[in-house]
C-alpha cells in the first residue's frame, strides 16, 4: 500500500512540475529603459497557449518621444505577420498586464507605441519584446 502512495505522490508532483507556467523576460527599448517584463505561459485545457503579461515601470504613452496614444500588443507566428492582441493599459502605479490565448506555440510577443488601438500593422516605436519557444 505505500509502494502505491508513493507512486501516486510521484506521479501528481511530475504531472504538475510538467503543466506548471513558463516565465520569459521581456527586453525593454532605450525610449523606456525602467520598464521591466514578463510573460508566463501554460497550456488551457484545448491544448492553447494560455498567455499572461506583466509590466511594471511603463511609462504612460503620451510621454514618449514621439508621443502616442495606446501601446498595443502584438502576436507574431514564425514567419507570419504580426496580429493585434489589444491594447495594454498602463495604470497610475505606471503597471499593465495584458492575457490572451494562441494556439501558436513558438511567435514573439511584443509592444509598440502606436496612435490608432486599432492599427492593423505595428508602424510605431517597439517598446518590449519577448521570444517564447517553451
């Protein structure tokens, strides 16, 4: 009978250290060198990737140079085009998170300085990134 428990503890500890969340970093640009980032990933139960941002010391949009209106989130497949995710709002305490889900498994994720919440491509400054390959 213990040789069962300790396999089942065994089993349970594995099958949680395999679905626990994957941090990377985020690499901050020059035009918002305090800002600091990360992401975590897992899996939903469809076998989608379960994406969470988190930024702190972002500052607000209208105060870069040039100035913008909205960060807005961007998801890249390798070798696809970048889609709009939203728009990553930045509190009074200067912090944001941002969640979505992908079926992609390998794409970059990153924030741009952009005027238009809607624009279709990124065309303003790229304020973080990240590459996630887990």
């Amino acid at each position: 009978m213990r040789k069962l428990y300790t396999v089942c503890l065994s089993l349970a500890l594995f099958c949680s250290i395999a679905n626990a969340a994957k941090r990377f970093p985020m690499t901050a640009s020059s035009i918002v060198p305090a800002a600091r980032g990360r992401i975590e990933i897992d899996a939903d139960k469809n076998g989608n990737v379960r994406v969470n941002m988190t930024v702190a010391h972002l500052a607000n949009p209208e105060n870069l140079t040039p100035p913008a209106s909205v960060y807005v989130v961007w998801l890249q497949d390798r070798g696809g085009n970048p889609e709009n995710q939203g728009q990553l709002r930045v509190d009074k305490k200067l912090t944001a998170s941002f969640k979505t889900v992908t079926p992609s498994k390998n794409f970059d994720l990153f924030v741009t300085a952009e005027r238009d919440a809607s624009a279709k491509a990124p065309s303003g400054a790229e304020v973080l990134r990240a590459t996630i390959q887990p």
